[in-house]
C-alpha cells in the first residue's frame, strides 16, 4: 500500500496484526472501524464497555437495531454467541484483566508510551475520559490507532506528553496513517511505513527511532 494510508487502510492493517481468539475492546470513534476488517476465521471476541461480548462490524440497513450499539452509541451487528450484561460487569472484565488487547485512539503517545487521549487542556474543550483509564491500565496490550500529525503538522508521537495524561507506560504499539511504531521502553521501533523515509520521519519526531529488523 501506498501512503499515506486512508481510514479504513489503518484498521486493515492494525486487524491484520490482532492474535487468532483475542479478546479485545475497541475504543470510541476510529478504533471501532477495525470490526468491519476482522474475518470470521479469526476468531477474535470483541467487547463493548457498554455490556456486550461478541460484537460484530458496523451494522447498515435492514441489519440496524436502535436496541444494539457500541460504546460510541453506533450500530452494531451480534455474531452468535454474543452476550449482553451490566454496565458494572463490563468494567469489572475491562479492569480485571481479562482483555487481551485494546485499541484506543489518542491525542498524543510518549517514546515511553504513555498515553494523553481525554483531553487537550484546552479551556473549550470537553474532556472525555470514559473507559480509556480502565482499558488503559486493565488491558494486556494497548495499540493506538490515530494520525501521525496533527492538521497543523505538530507530531502526536511526542518525547513528553504535554497533554494531561490517561496513563503511564501503557502504549504498546501506535498504527497511523504513515507508519507503525513498536514502543520498547529503551527507543522506538519503527515497523513499517507509507509514503515517508525512515530518514524524514526521525526529522519529524523528537523521539529516539531505530529500524524494525524483520
């Protein structure tokens, strides 16, 4: 693929790298797209913070139920086997540590992986902090799916968040339209890229970047 990847080429390739029979919760706004790009084969579970194990992609049409939504409050199709249960229940699963993988979007991510994706700090803006918290720290792995840059070409992927911060230390690996990061604690791996030179990005990022060696 050439880059910079669209929307729907982000979660294909972030689908493509979830382990066979994960449970996994994905995040409000982008990250539910990855739903529509996993194949039945692959046996991955998807749970919804708002009570519901078994979700299946976005649904459209005749297949729209008001009484079945994601998290984000979209419609959504079951896949059989699907289970519905309190509120409580699915914090208590999110915050046990029974979910293999999340996927959240983010405002900004450190070389170090912690995440800032609540709020910018802006005096306007309206804080949403939802169940990234408890995903955040709750998870066994956290992938990012978000844009590289920001409109005004700042870069997202930081030394320092500047952000207030959702947790620390959590960020596994980051999927954007350009490249796909691998945070290691030590520097930052860069696994793949699309339509960028691993030279332009260390230009771009003040972050420590080092070449994936596949």
């Amino acid at each position: 693929m050439s880059g910079p990847l669209g929307r729907d080429e982000m979660a294909r390739v972030l689908a493509r790298d979830i382990p066979r029979g994960a449970y996994v919760n994905l995040g409000i706004g982008q990250p539910t797209t990855v739903a529509d790009h996993l194949p039945p084969e692959s046996g991955v579970v998807l749970h919804t913070e708002n009570g519901m194990l078994g979700m299946g992609p976005a649904a459209t049409g005749d297949a729209i139920d008001p009484d079945l939504i994601n998290a984000g409050k979209f419609p959504v199709t079951e896949l059989p086997g699907a289970a519905y249960f309190h509120h409580a229940d699915s914090f208590a699963m999110m915050r046990g540590g029974h979910l293999d993988l999340c996927v959240l979007g983010a405002y900004q991510v450190s070389a170090s992986g912690d995440l800032a994706n609540w709020h910018t700090g802006e005096p306007d803006a309206i804080p949403a902090v939802g169940g990234a918290m408890d995903l955040a720290v709750g998870a066994k792995r956290v992938f990012v799916l978000m844009s590289l840059f920001t409109r005004g070409g700042e870069p997202k992927l930081v030394r320092d968040c500047t952000y207030p911060l959702t947790a620390l230390r959590c960020v596994n690996r980051i999927y954007t339209d350009v490249a796909t990061f691998e945070i290691t604690g030590d520097h930052v791996l860069v696994r793949e890229t699309w339509g960028i030179s691993f030279s332009e990005l260390r230009s771009r990022l003040d972050v420590p970047l080092e070449r994936h060696v596949h």
